[in-house]
C-alpha cells in the first residue's frame, strides 16, 4: 500500500456562514445558513449515531484527540486524530460542535491536515484559546460520505481531584527543580493531598516564584494572604511573619524583599518549603470547612452527585476568593454558583488549576504527531 505524505491547509467555504456575535475559541461565531438550527442538527447526529446500522464497530469511525483533555491554561494546537477500518477518509466530513452550535465553518483563519492515507488522517487545529469560565462542550462527529452512518467523540474536560494519588509527570512550561517536585509530592502524600493539584496552585498562583508578591499582599509560592497568614501561624507559632507587610505599601514590600530586607528568615511565606506546607495546612482548613457544611452541599446538589469533585471545586474556588463569599453564592445560586459574575476570577482560577493539575500529570509531547506524520 502507497502511503501519502501531506501538509495540505484547506479552507472552509465562506458560503455556508456569515461571521456575528463574539469570538468561540476556534475563531469567529457564526450563523449557519442551513435551514436547520444547530440543536437539530445535534439532535440528528445523535439519532444516527444510535441507529442500530451501526452495530458493527468495523463501520465507525474511530475519533481521538491529542491533548487527551481540553487545556484551558494557555493557547496550544488540537490534533483530531480520525482511523477508519474500512471507509476512506474525508477532511470535509468531519463536523466540529463548541456548546451546542457548528463551528466546523468558523475555524480562524485555516485548519492543516498534517497526515493522511486511506484509513488514517491527523487534522491539526493551531493555536487555540478554550477560556476557563466558559462551558467548552466540544464532540466531534464524523459523517460517511456514502451509508451515512455518524461516528462521535466528546472532547473531555480537565479533572482534578483533592484526594487523588497522581504522579507529577512533566510541569512545562515551567523549569521546575526535581528536589523541589519530590518536596512537593512527599508533603502532599503527607496531608493525603493530591500532588498535582498542589503543584498546579503553585503554577496559577505565583508561577514558581517564591518571592512574589500580589496587590492583595498575598506573599510567596502559594501566595498566603494575610487572612490565611493568620490562621497558619496559630497552627506553626515559632514560624515569623514580618510586620512591616501589614504596614507598608506593595511596591515598598517587594522593593525590601527584593533587597533581602525582608526574607525567608523573618518572613516564613518567603521559605520555599515553608510556603507549601503553608499553602497544604490552608487547603486542609478550607477541607474541613467544606466537610463540615456537606448538609447544605447536599441540600444543593441532592444525593446524586460526584461529591469529591465538588468539594474540590469549592476549595479551590475558596482559596482564591474566601470560603465565605463562595458559601454566599452557593445558598443563593445553588448548584450554578460557579456561573456567578460576582466570582468570574475564582471560576477562571478553579479551571485553570485542573487544566494544570491534567496537564501536569500527562505526558504531553508537542510535537508527537507532528512526528508521527513525518515518520511514516
């Protein structure tokens, strides 16, 4: 068999859409022309992938994409990645749906496919941005061209949970010490914290500077705030705190720490090791404080719902904006609390920690199909 190699870029046709409204991550929304609304045609999709003609698995069109999961931390290119067993393959017949509506025809600007025989073809998506506050429902179908038969795959949302045991596999962008990931994986093993979800607090919270300083004057790795700073210390009393953070202005207090005036010795936010060990005691403080407000996470959610997940949700969410302000919103928003505006930052700040938290333990090669392409 003659195997084709191929960089061929394709553009959509500019007749099936008009561009309106705001941006999707994939370039401009837009309002098809086809008398069917984009509801129907899911609806359609999803009745044809259930029709019992396609019984047969040699019939469907297996669908992947690399990443795995959808990264919600920085731009990055999406592969989708189509093998069929016996059908040849179509870049045309591959539809793509962002929160229930066709974005097949608005992609910015050009999709590439970067390989491609009879069976097998890799499309590369460049440079896309999915933001953490939005829903990014996203599946691709795929449609034969000839017994219309529709093969489909949801593209799934990062995970992170508290209490997971996962490895720290990679941590790019950022060149992180190997001593200073076994630190982070042994304390976290030691409160049973989840050494990714920690390691990506780390990344969203300070980048891996242990001398930053926010507006807030929320100090170090894990940027304890003043709030979190005092119930810390009643818990590690010999540990110091130097008081002119309370006092002084922000620029003064990272000119001073920038000096060596404030440091690591009368500052404990500033010890690297103190500063995680800091930041896992507040995650068990918020722990605590969600386990023990379970009657009313229930009274919201019911009994059938994933409650490590959610618990997971609520501590991150507290850590940025304070467990009070997140229990206001959830007795008033219930189980749509997290799509409050008065808490956008904290909703942005929980997806961008389990994008990292995913991203982190995978083990995530940039230019793995781009290779794969060039080698076969």
């Amino acid at each position: 068999m003659i195997i084709k190699i191929i960089k061929r870029t394709f553009f959509i046709p500019l007749l099936l859409t008009s561009c309106a409204g705001p941006t999707n991550p994939f370039g401009s929304e837009t309002i098809s022309m086809f008398l069917k609304s984009d509801q129907d045609k899911i609806d359609d999709y999803k009745s044809l992938t259930r029709s019992p003609a396609q019984e047969s698995e040699d019939s469907k069109v297996q669908i992947t994409f690399y990443p795995q999961k959808q990264n919600w931390h920085e731009n990055h290119d999406v592969y989708v990645i189509l093998k069929s067993k016996n059908k040849q393959l179509l870049p045309q017949n591959l539809r793509l749906f962002w929160n229930h509506k066709d974005i097949t025809t608005s992609f910015k600007g050009i999709r590439e496919v970067i390989f491609e025989d009879k069976f097998n073809m890799i499309i590369k998506i460049k440079d896309i941005r999915l933001l953490p506050f939005q829903d990014n429902d996203i599946t691709a179908y795929y449609m034969d061209s000839e017994s219309g038969i529709v093969s489909a795959m949801e593209y799934k949302k990062p995970e992170c949970l508290l209490k997971e045991d996962s490895i720290i596999v990679n941590t790019d962008p950022f060149n992180v010490k190997k001593s200073f990931i076994s630190m982070v994986k042994e304390e976290s093993l030691k409160a049973n914290i989840n050494p990714n979800l920690l390691i990506a607090l780390i990344a969203q919270e300070s980048g891996f500077n242990p001398s930053a300083v926010s507006y807030a004057k929320a100090i170090g790795l894990t940027q304890v705030t003043e709030l979190a700073n005092k119930h810390i210390l009643s818990e590690h009393r010999m540990w110091k705190s130097d008081s002119r953070i309370k006092k002084l202005p922000v620029p003064i207090i990272r000119a001073l720490i920038e000096l060596g005036k404030i440091n690591s010795v009368n500052e404990w936010r500033l010890d690297r090791k103190k500063s995680v060990i800091g930041g896992i005691e507040y995650i068990k403080y918020l722990e605590n404080y969600w386990k023990g407000n379970v009657a009313l996470i229930e009274r919201v959610y019911g009994t059938n719902f994933n409650q490590d997940q959610v618990i997971t949700d609520l501590i991150l969410a507290s850590y940025n904006s304070g467990p009070f302000r997140i229990k206001t919103r959830l007795i008033k928003d219930g189980r749509a609390w997290k799509q409050s505006k008065t808490i956008l930052e904290a909703r942005k700040y929980v997806g961008k920690i389990k994008s990292y938290c995913n991203h982190f333990a995978s083990n995530i090669q940039e230019d793995k199909y781009e290779n794969q392409a060039a080698n076969l």
